[in-house]
C-alpha cells in the first residue's frame, strides 16, 4: 500500500498550510483587506455586467482589452510588456519557478513578505534572507554583501514593505539594483495605493528591474487579480510558466467594469490613509505602544506582550495577527490593519483593555 508519506516531497510532508484564521463574528483587522463595500448601485451595475459573461468558455488567455486598461489606468510604461496572475502570489511563483536553475538563490530582507520565501522552497530554490536595521530600513551595505556573495537569481524589494509597512528608501534600492546586474529585482508594490509613491514609471528603465502589483488591498482581494509590468524579454519568459487560463472570465470581467470606476477605489484608499493618520496617533498615545511608519494599510507596533495582546483583542473579538515569532527583530510586534472608523474604535477600545 502507497501512502503519501511514501510519495510527497520529504519538504512539503514537513511544512504547514497557510495558516488562514476563521474571522467569522470578528472585526477582522489580520489581512489587510480594505472594510469597504462597493457602493449599492455600482455593485448592481456589476451584477448585469458579470451576468453576461460566458461561462461556458475559456477565458482569454492573453486579454488584451483589459491588458489595456490596465496599462492606462495603472499609468504603466508604453515599453512595458504585463503578465496577469491569479493573485501576485501566482505571479511569484511563476518567476520562482522560471528562475529555479539547479544551484540558483532567491533574496529579499526580512522580515518580509512570507510568499518570497514559500515559493522558492517549493521551486526548490535556496532563500535568502537579509535582515533589516532595527528601524526596519534596509541594510544597504549587508544586502550588497549578500547579492556580491550569493548572485541571486531574484531579489524581492516590497515598496512598501509587509509587515514592517516600511517605505525603503529610494537612493537605498537603486543602489541595489545597480549591484544586482547577474539579477532580477522584483519591486512588489501591493500596498501601492496607499504609499503613493511608485516605481512604476521606471518599470522599462531598467534592464534588470520589473513592477509588481495587485488589486487585492485596493479593495478587490476577493477576485485574485495581480499584475507584472515590465520589459517584454522577461515577461515572454514568465508566460511559458504560466497557467494558460490562470485568470478566470469573472475575474477578467470584474476587472474590466471596475477599471472603469477607480476613481471609487481610489476615494476609498483615500480615506483609508487617512484613518491610518488617525490610527497611528491614537495607538501612540496608549502606554508602552511603540508604533513604527507605515506606507500600507497597515500599522506595525511594538508591544509589552505581544502573545497577551493578540489574546486580549481576541476576547473582544477584534482579529489581528501577531508577527511576533515571525522573525527576531518583530519580537513582541503585532500587525493592525487599518480598517472603517467604526472597526479603529472598536480596535482601540480593545486595545486600552490592555495597554493601560
Ligand atoms: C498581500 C501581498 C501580496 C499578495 O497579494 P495577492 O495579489 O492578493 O496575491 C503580495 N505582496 C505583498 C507584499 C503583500 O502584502
């Protein structure tokens, strides 16, 4: 008798699920979701809209009229090439897994974002971390160190970065770029409406450089839509690994009105950066909270006990994550997504139940 004990990777028999936390009945502040709803009359206009669309077909595998609107919307260089994904996550590992050489690396700084890390294991590709200072800026001299001694494949640069919500600096990362010349960087800008600053205009200005984004903390995490901008000799690459019908008809019809009305998005990540303003100063206010700068929805902040607070919000149902074991240097860290007015009191109220 066979038994996946007998058949599965010895790695993955050792590994453990994403962990996803059931956040029914909870103000659920763990993943950076945006807590707003389509208004009532556009998600009606959506309805007709994706009641139209034929099921019974394949999508297109290469969309261009959405490919497009995306590349105007989104103010992507005309020279830019885009690769659409079933999420960034697909994207990464699309490109882990078409850089996987035998004896290739993948690096990023960390802490980051736990995705880099997963998928080059899974392309069997060695991951190297490089940690950030204390203040969770990069380590511009270790990470020249580690590109001279390791020649990565890839380097990860989340701008802004998950979960510290550090926005690198940009001196910082072109001087990385400049070091990296036997590697592709990746500049993952997920949390992009909220940063406000972007390299995506440099998207073709480089010849070792490619954008990455998504339109999941834009406020459309439900339809799994990521996208890759950057020159076409890479992405031609990047397409033979992807799956010919990664983004479903839904997903590409969603896109397709929703594209239309961004401004409704935007207004939302608008606001949203505001109450993060608002946020950040409250939670500094409380005894013993140590908020760190945060260009995502997002706040990284330092607490007494970081195990007794994630219990406490619990209690009070508010769910956030704890990212203190996630790396030494986000020791006694919890992670706050930014949520409505009404979710931030609510955060707050459960907060002072311990910070006191
Ligand atoms: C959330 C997140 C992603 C993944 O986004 P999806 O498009 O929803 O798969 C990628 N990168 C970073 C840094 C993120 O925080």
């Amino acid at each position: 008798m066979t038994t996946p004990q007998d058949i599965i990777r010895r790695d993955v028999l050792a590994m453990t699920s994403y962990p996803v936390a059931d956040a029914s009945g909870f103000v659920k502040l763990d993943a950076m979701e945006n807590p707003f709803a389509l208004p009532e009359a556009l998600a009606a206009k959506l309805g007709e809209h994706l009641a139209a669309v034929a099921l019974n077909r394949y999508p297109a595998p290469r969309p261009e009229a959405l490919i497009a609107k995306i590349k105007r919307t989104m103010n992507i260089p005309a020279e830019c090439d885009v690769l659409l994904g079933n999420g960034s996550d697909e994207i990464i590992s699309i490109i882990s897994t078409a850089c996987a050489k035998p004896g290739a690396k993948i690096l990023a700084p960390v802490p980051g974002f736990v995705m880099y890390q997963v998928s080059a294991k899974l392309a069997n590709v060695e991951f190297v971390g490089v940690p950030l200072k204390t203040d969770f800026t990069l380590d511009v001299d270790a990470m020249l160190a580690a590109i001279a001694e390791h020649q990565p494949a890839v380097v990860w640069l989340a701008y802004p970065n998950n979960p510290t919500g550090t926005l690198f600096d940009d001196a910082e990362m072109e001087r990385i770029i400049a070091a990296a010349t036997k590697s592709l960087v990746v500049i993952d800008e997920a949390y992009q409406p909220f940063a406000q600053n972007s390299w995506m205009p440099r998207a073709a200005a480089f010849d070792n450089v490619v954008v990455m984004r998504t339109v999941s903390k834009l406020g459309l995490a439900g339809i799994r839509l990521g996208y890759l901008a950057g020159l076409p000799a890479w992405l031609n690459e990047f397409d033979k690994v992807r799956p010919p019908y990664n983004v479903n008809v839904l997903t590409q019809a969603a896109a397709d009105f929703l594209l239309d009305h961004v401004d409704v998005l935007d207004a939302q990540a608008a606001q949203l950066r505001d109450e993060r303003t608002k946020l950040a100063a409250a939670v500094a206010q409380l005894p013993g909270a140590e908020v760190f700068p945060s260009a995502g929805n997002f706040l990284l902040v330092r607490v007494p006990d970081a195990a007794a607070t994630f219990e406490t919000l619990l209690t009070a149902r508010v769910l956030i994550k704890n990212v203190s074991k996630m790396h030494p240097l986000l020791a006694n860290c919890v992670r706050l997504t930014v949520g409505s007015p009404d979710e931030n009191a609510q955060l707050l109220a459960a907060l002072k139940l311990i910070l006191h």
